[in-house]
C-alpha cells in the first residue's frame, strides 16, 4: 500500500468505521479494562516505586492484555488492528504498563505471530497470551541501535548443525529483567549461493530456560519508571535450531516488520493521554480565577486549548484510518504510514502535554498531581521503535522512491505533461461533504506540490539525495501533514454525513489543521525551493561544524575580551 501512496487515492477518503456488531463486542470488552485503569489502578505508586507489583501485573494478564493480538486459537483475544488501537487509548493512560505491555506484545512475541512457523506458534503463543510467559525484544547494543544490521551479538553453529550458540548482550531491554522468552538478533555465518561465506542477522526465540542469560539491575529512567528496563547478556546460550524465526540470515526484515508493524497505535494510544489530560485542565481554567477573571476566558489560553484539540484530532484520525486500512486488506504494506501516525503523535503528546502544564502553571509542576509524570513519561515516545528522526529519512526516501510513479501513471493515462500535472484533477472534493470542499481542494493542491518538489530534488540530487537530510526532514513533514489532512477530511466528512453528535465540531477541527497544515506545507516547499543559501541550512550547517570543531559552544563569554 506504502509504495501506491494509498493516502492520495479516493479510495482512501472513505473512512472505515466497525459494523455494529463489532461496536458492541468491542465496547463491552472496554468496560471492565476502562473501569480498572480509572479506578483500581495506582499509578503513582508505580512510578515511585520504579516497579509494577506483580498483583497488577496479575490483574492485567487477566484482563487478556498480554494477549490482544494473538489468535483465539492459541489463547488471545485475536484483536485486529482497529481494535487493539482502542485498547492502546485505554492502557496507555500508565505509561509504564503501556511500555510493559507493548514490549510484550507489539515487539516482543511478534516475530512468532508474524514469521513464525506453526511449531512455533503452538509451543510459545498459549502461554504468552496469557501472561504466564512474558517476552521482550532483544535488538539494540551499544553499538547499534536503528542500525540493526551493524550488531556485534553472535550466534555460531555447531558441528552437529542442531544447536546455535548465543554470545554477546544487548541493552536498554524493555521487560528484560522479567521476561522468559526472547526474540533476539544475532550474527550468523551464511554461505551463499556462489558459496561466500558472510554474516547475516537471524532472529532467534531464546528461552530464559535454556540457561545462559543473565540480566543487569533495572534502569533508573527519567519517565515510565515502572517498566522494566536493563542489559541482557547472553553467555553460550544454546538454541535449537527449531528456534530460528524464519531463514537463518532473515532476521533484518523480520526485525524492519516487527518494528513498522505497531507504530499506528502510538496514535491512538497519545490521543487517549491527551483527552484524559484536555479535560482536567480545561476543568482547572474553568475554575481557576486570575484578574476576576476564569483562565478560559483569555485568548491566549483559547488558542491552547483549540490547538491541542486539533493535534489530538489529527492523532486519533490518522491511527484510525491507518488501522482501518490495515485490517481492509490482506497483509498491505503500511510501514510509512505507520512511520507518519508515530512521528506526528509523539511530537504532538510532547507539545501537547506540556501546554497543559504551562495552562496549569504551578499546580503542573507537583508530583501530587499526574501531570508531571505525564509529561515523562511522554518523553519517550521520539526515541523508541525507531527515533523521529531516522523515521523522518524513511518517510522521505522510501516515499520519494515511489511518489512519482502513481502522479506519472495519471498523467500518462490522461495524456497530460508532467510539468502540467499541478493542472490535473484527482477530483478528491467529489468524495467528501461539500462543506470540506475547499479542505479537498487545498490537499489535491498539495499533493502536486510534494510531487514537483520531489521530482526537483532527484533531478538536482540524483542518488546523493540521500544526503541532503534538512531537505529530506521537509519532505517528510510534508508527507505527514498530508496524510494528516487527508486522515482529518475523511473522518469528519463521515461524521457530518452519518450525524455523528458534535459532527460540526469536527468539520471545524478538520477545516484549523488543514489551515495549519497548508502553511506548513507552503513554508517546506518554498524552503526546499529557495536552496541552502536562502533558508538558512548554510548558517545552521558552519554552526554545527565549529561546535563539533571545537566540542563545545565555542562562542566566547559576552564579558570576555582580547587585552
């Protein structure tokens, strides 16, 4: 789907939504999980004590929350993906037991489901869904972090070619002081067809039970403290190679599968923190007097509130839409969008839940109240499953990559220049309420400027586009405000159309970010367009240089002089 750029297609204006069957099934199942995490759930403690007690940890196992996407058949819940989205609302509103259950679950076990053979399935997924065994994912060193084909942990063959022997350790584990099974990515040799010898990643499931795996002491961590965080050694720890998840030397594309494959719920999970958090501060500036006056009575205090209802928005309707398509279409590539639906929320929780300290004022600042914690925990969420930034050259480059086949086949098909191609039509408005016909329009416009500006870079660049990252960060934020607007029009066009309750306040939500987004847009490309000696990249590129040059801030002190 990724490489069709399904978000510029009329197909994909048509929100999906659940048959009312599976409304019911779905909000019954919330219940119980919504009425612990409100009401028997003590977060605070888990955040001082640095540690989820094990009867939570009990109580959430029955719950069948370390089960949500595991197949009925083997124990879970078989949740698809718009489902375990709105879950992800609900389980996130701890940051510690969201990171303790997605380690699990959206990491840890997925190899298994994803590329594991049936064998495998039976032996390991019963007990994991259930809890009784508890996973984590074992990629990051010291030495390499995104770039997981530069791993030192390796795993040698032995004679008998039946067991693989594990050597190397792997740190900040999430669940790795408390898990009994792993998946874990290791070197291996492979000779190849012409019969090279070369080392290759295999991902492999480890027993804690096959001994030699140790774990360090928990990380002491700025934000979601409760989870267990710590090295994980691994000292010739034998592995069957029945443990080996798909080909011996396959493990690099398992691990890119397993990481692209959850990152669509951190929208929906930062939506669910941030309505829980917009309606206790919007409750303190009704109450809270300054000047004679209630805080929700100042502009400046308005245009917050307003601005992080618009981000909020955009969050819950891009998680959606991507969790929609995912679950429309069998086994569809969704990784940029899922890249798109992580960049934007983390950085949207980020600013978000820091407005709402600033709304707050002093009150925010208290560890009695649960803002602060919050706002650490949120922290998190632009460093893992993939840092915003290596995820913003991803959705650049692998956008870039196909971004103009789709745009030129139109062309082709309507006989029309390419340059003329701003000119062409996709129609979007025809899909959409008439109200949202100018936000159509304004989105149709855009996706032609993304086009004429990626084609400008590759003709400028050729391959060594590659290097040019300020220009390729535009290009990624361009793709994710479109994908914003076009996530934004479909959902609320379908509210206005079925009369869904407050649907005019979603039309007006929907009409300020895509106001906002087209701004943005329009500064990225004339960004892109002016060039380096115009927007500034020149300056900001000798800054950098002569800090490194100098490995520090390298001004002098505004008090200094030359005697």
């Amino acid at each position: 789907m990724s490489s069709q750029l399904p978000m510029f297609t009329q197909a994909v204006l048509t929100y999906p939504e659940l048959l009312k069957e599976e409304l019911e099934d779905l909000n019954q199942m919330v219940q119980p999980i919504e009425k612990f995490f409100n009401e028997g759930l003590d977060s605070t403690s888990i955040d001082v004590n640095a540690k989820i007690s094990d009867e939570t940890l009990q109580q959430l196992k029955d719950l069948g929350l370390f089960g949500q996407q595991i197949p009925e058949e083997y124990g879970g819940l078989g949740l698809n993906a718009t489902k375990y989205a709105r879950l992800a609302e609900i389980t996130a509103l701890d940051g510690s037991i969201a990171v303790t259950l997605a380690a699990h679950q959206a990491i840890g076990l997925k190899g298994i489901l994803i590329a594991g053979n049936e064998a495998q399935k039976q032996k390991y997924l019963p007990k994991l869904a259930t809890g009784e065994h508890v996973a984590a994912f074992c990629l990051t060193e010291p030495s390499s972090g995104s770039d997981a084909a530069s791993i030192q942990t390796r795993a040698t063959l032995s004679e008998d070619g039946k067991t693989f022997y594990l050597n190397g350790g792997k740190i900040w584990i999430s669940n790795g002081g408390i898990a009994d099974i792993f998946t874990v990515f290791a070197k291996t040799e492979v000779v190849t067809d012409d019969g090279e010898k070369k080392d290759k990643v295999t991902a492999f499931i480890v027993e804690r039970a096959f001994g030699g795996v140790t774990n360090g002491k928990p990380e002491d961590k700025l934000g979601i403290r409760g989870s267990n965080t710590c090295e994980v050694h691994f000292d010739n720890t034998p592995i069957p190679i029945e443990n080996v998840i798909g080909e011996v030397g396959g493990g690099f594309k398992i691990a890119m599968n397993i990481l692209n494959s959850g990152r669509f719920s951190m929208g929906s999970s930062g939506a669910g923190i941030l309505k829980k958090l917009i309606g206790m501060t919007a409750e303190h500036a009704m109450t809270r007097k300054q000047f004679g006056r209630h805080l929700s009575e100042f502009g400046l205090i308005q245009e917050k509130f307003a601005k992080m209802a618009i981000t909020t928005y955009a969050m819950e309707s891009m998680a959606y839409l991507t969790a929609g398509i995912i679950d429309q279409y069998e086994e569809p590539d969704l990784s940029v969008e899922a890249a798109m639906v992580k960049v934007f929320s983390s950085e949207g929780c980020w600013t978000c839940v820091n407005e709402c300290l600033q709304i707050l004022g002093g009150l925010g600042y208290m560890k009695d109240y649960p803002y602060e914690r919050y706002l650490r925990d949120g922290r998190i969420l632009m460093i893992f499953e993939g840092t915003n930034e290596i995820l913003r050259m991803f959705i650049a480059l692998t956008g870039m990559q196909f971004a103009g086949k789709e745009l030129k086949s139109i062309v082709k098909r309507r006989k029309i220049k390419l340059r003329e191609s701003v000119k062409l039509t996709l129609g979007l408005h025809e899909n959409v309420h008439p109200s949202l016909k100018e936000e159509a329009c304004l989105l149709e416009k855009n996706v032609f400027h993304l086009q004429m500006i990626v084609e400008d870079m590759l003709s400028k660049y050729g391959n060594k586009v590659v290097e040019e990252q300020l220009d390729l960060k535009r290009v990624a934020d361009i793709a994710i405000d479109l994908y914003g607007m076009t996530s934004c029009i479909a959902r609320s066009s379908r509210a206005y159309c079925i009369g869904l309750k407050n649907a005019d306040h979603e039309i007006t939500l929907t009409k300020a970010f895509c106001l906002e987004a087209n701004r943005r847009i329009f500064l990225n490309v004339k960004d892109i367009s002016d060039g380096e000696g115009v927007n500034n990249d020149l300056n900001l590129k000798a800054i950098a240089s002569t800090i490194f040059k100098h490995k520090s801030y390298a001004a002098e002190h505004p008090l200094q002089r030359n005697w």
